[in-house]
C-alpha cells in the first residue's frame, strides 16, 4: 500500500509502527455549527483511508477528535448568551447524525477537548519546564517557535518567515507568517476558564489534539489526516508541540484531503453556496449519493460540487443497487475463476495506490458489464468492493414482486411471443409507472422495484 505523505509531500510504500496494527488520528468537528459539506468530504476520506487500511488486514485504532471548546464557539456562546455546552451538544449530535446518514464507521474514540483539560496542562507544563514556552505578562503561555528549528518542515516554510518573538492569541491566523502562537490563554471577562498553576484561562486549539492523540495512540503514531487547511497552522503547530514535549517524532505519516469548490467557487455563506447534509436531504438526495460523488474525486484533487453532478451520483448509486438486485435473482452460471482474480486484483491495485478510488469505482462498474463472470462472481466481487466505498450495497434487498405485477409481466410475455410489440411495449410502460423497472435478458424478463 502507497500513500501520499504531506511531510516530504511524496509517494511512500506505509509501514507500520507496530505490524498489523495501524494508530489513525483523524481531525474530527469544532461544533459550533453545523458540518458543510466539505467538512463531510474529509471526514469521508478518513473513512475511506481506513477501509483501506482494514482491507489490507492491518487493526484499525481510530481516533477522532471533537473540538468542544475553542474562539468560535466562545464567541457563539457569548453572542448567544449561552454555556459553551449549550452551543456543542446539539451540533455534536447533529455531527454523529451525519456520519451515521454517510456510513462512516465509528471511532474506537471521540476524545472531547473539555474532558481532557488535565492532559493538555501536563504538555503545557512539560513544554515550559524544557524551555519552549514562556509566559507572557497577562499569563498567557506561548510557545517560542524558535526554540524548534524544524518549525516548518511539514508546511515547507521558509525560515527566513518565521517572526520570532511576534505572538498570536487567536487559534487560526495568517498563513504567510509563522508566530509564537498560544499554548494557554488567560481567562477574559465572560470567557470559559479551567484552573491551572499559570492562572485560570483556557487551552489554545493546538495543544487540544497533541494532548488528546498521544493520550490515546501514544507519543509516536502511524497516520495523522486533514484537510490541507490544517496543515499550517495547525498540523505545523502540533508537531512543534508534541516533539519538543515527547522528544521522539510525532506522527510518521500525514495524510491531507483537497477542498471541495462549489460551482467552481470557494463555498461562503456570502456567495450562497454554502450547503449541509441537511441541505442535500431537502433537495430530495440522500445522504449515499453525496459520498458517491466524493468517491469520483481522488482525496488530493479538489472537487468541484454541483447539484447537477449529484443528481448523476444518485443516478448511479440507484443503478449499482439495481445491478446487485438483479444479480440476486440469477439463477447462478459457471465463470470464469480467472477473469474474477483479474478484476480483484485491478481493484486492490487502485485502492493502495493512494487511495485511487476513482478508478477502483470504474473497476466495479466493469466488472458488472463483463460476460466472463457469472452473476454470483458479480454479486460477491460488488459486496466486496464495497468494503471500500462504503454505500451500504450489502443492505440490497432481493426483490419480491407483487402478484399483480407478475401478471402483467407474464402478459406481456405472451404479448411478445406473438410478436404483439406495440401492445407488449404498452405493458411495459404500465409497469414501469406503477414504480417498476424491467429488463429483458436471456433468462427471461427481470422486475425490480426502481429505487427512490
């Protein structure tokens, strides 16, 4: 298996700290709002990732973190005069919603940032005791990047950039310049505040996921995944961290998925393109046709997101179901045991070349065109391939048909025996307006029920 590693931004053979087993850190919500869907779309690459991983025979711990407590949600808080609590807990629920609408497997742990105060005190301790944090005069910790000389190396910044000294309080800020940035912050008037020997205050973003992946997956890890928005500062900033807390390397490989554009354009609420799950349900979609269409994209491209391509990503999903009921009702036929070893091993070759699931989901589609396979070939290599997609096929049902409906297929059956094509053809448009699809094959005409 190959993948795309962000730090050295090359092609690598993975290898496992541990063998068969794989420690997965995927950035998870700050939950404030609802997730957009290009939110969904990364967290469907980690999903897929991990199916990956999991196909290949390697233990999967994942980790995923939930940002309870971070500027935007004090400032809803505030706004709102709400507890932080108040404003997290619905859009956490709202998010665990959407994962189950998109069938992404669960997390072995969803760490919160609140639950884990202690922890992220401990690393702000230790990174001030070996000298890489100082306090300012308001109380506040920082951490001095210029007591890291590898500041930089994920991100590829110049060092030439780097503003020794010049602070920044905020959690997201200026990518064109690399600052001290903020380890604990000292408690506001209305702000949220935990005790600590540096003074009541609260953690910065950063040290929230270097605290909560080493707690779980230890001080050195196999995988750490994004969006490319996070790799500076964010992901820059955790690495600092956490090596100069642990003094061993922090994560061995880091893996970024692309942002999704919307027409073309960067989705903002300004240019009224900035769409949720929610959003795709009330357009009449569902949720699996979504993931279908992050399927056609391979994670490092953008995609590019139109209502008009999604419409085809549920055209197709309703044909791939269509495909495996149908295939449930062959009576099964010898096949040819090469040609099935042949689309296996074009799929497995896709999907650990970097995850090439595009082409993994042509594989599919030819393998359900192919004449050297039987049905029951088909139908397993499908089931199997969706390991990997993830669209749920395994829930495709084998069709019943009601007795009306089978007698009017066996009239129009005889219809066409007599070469009555106009009126056969009339019975079959009767058939298909009361919700009904038919194909004619050499074993006879196939009903099923047409997907909504």
């Amino acid at each position: 298996m190959k993948i795309f590693n962000t730090l050295g931004r090359r092609l690598e053979e993975f290898k496992p700290i541990k063998k068969g087993f794989v420690g997965l850190y995927t950035c998870g919500p700050t939950v404030y709002n609802f997730s957009h869907i290009g939110n969904l779309r990364t967290y469907i690459f980690e999903d897929v990732l991990r199916r990956v991983l999991e196909w290949n025979g390697f233990k999967v711990k994942q980790v995923m973190n939930i940002t309870d407590v971070e500027d935007k949600i004090i400032k809803k808080a505030i706004e709102e005069s709400k507890t932080i609590s108040e404003i997290t807990t619905p859009y956490t629920r709202i998010f665990f919603s959407d994962l189950e609408d998109l069938n992404i497997k669960k997390a072995a742990v969803y760490p919160r940032a609140t639950r884990h105060i202690k922890d992220m005190l401990r690393m702000v301790k230790t990174l001030a005791q070996k000298g890489f944090a100082y306090r300012a005069k308001d109380d506040s910790v920082y951490f001095e990047i210029d007591k890291f000389p590898e500041y930089g190396k994920l991100a590829g910044l110049d060092k030439v950039a780097l503003q020794s000294g010049a602070r920044v309080e905020s959690d997201e800020y200026d990518k064109e310049e690399a600052r001290d940035f903020v380890l604990w912050k000292a408690q506001k008037p209305k702000e949220p505040s935990w005790p600590s020997e540096f003074g009541p205050g609260r953690p910065g973003w950063h040290i929230e996921c270097s605290a909560m992946s080493t707690r779980y997956l230890g001080p050195t890890f196999d995988i750490h995944t994004g969006g490319v928005d996070n790799i500076f500062p964010h992901h820059e900033n955790e690495i600092a961290q956490s090596e100069a807390a642990t003094g061993k390397p922090f994560v061995n490989y880091w893996v970024h998925s692309e942002h999704l554009m919307v027409d073309g354009q960067k989705m903002s609420k300004s240019f009224n393109n900035f769409y949720t799950l929610r959003d795709v349900k009330e357009r009449g979609f569902e949720p699996l046709a979504f993931r279908y269409a992050t399927l056609m994209s391979h994670y490092r491209s953008k995609m590019n997101f139109t209502w008009e391509a999604l419409e085809a990503s549920q055209n197709a999903l309703n044909n791939l179901r269509f495909e495996i009921a149908k295939l449930k009702m062959f009576a099964d036929k010898s096949g040819s045991p090469d040609a099935e070893n042949k689309f296996r091993f074009a799929f497995s070759e896709a999907v650990n070349n970097d995850l090439n699931v595009p082409e993994a989901l042509g594989v599919a589609w030819q393998a359900v065109k192919d004449d050297s396979l039987s049905p029951k070939q088909k139908l397993r290599l499908l089931l199997d391939f969706d390991k990997i997609f993830g669209l749920g096929l395994e829930n495709v049902k084998k069709p019943v048909i009601p007795r009306k409906i089978k007698a009017v297929v066996k009239e129009r059956e005889l219809l066409r025996a007599n070469k009555q094509f106009i009126q056969s053809d009339a019975l079959r448009n009767k058939i298909e307006a009361l919700g009904y699809k038919l194909e004619d094959t050499e074993n006879g005409p196939i009903v099923i029920k047409k997907p909504k």
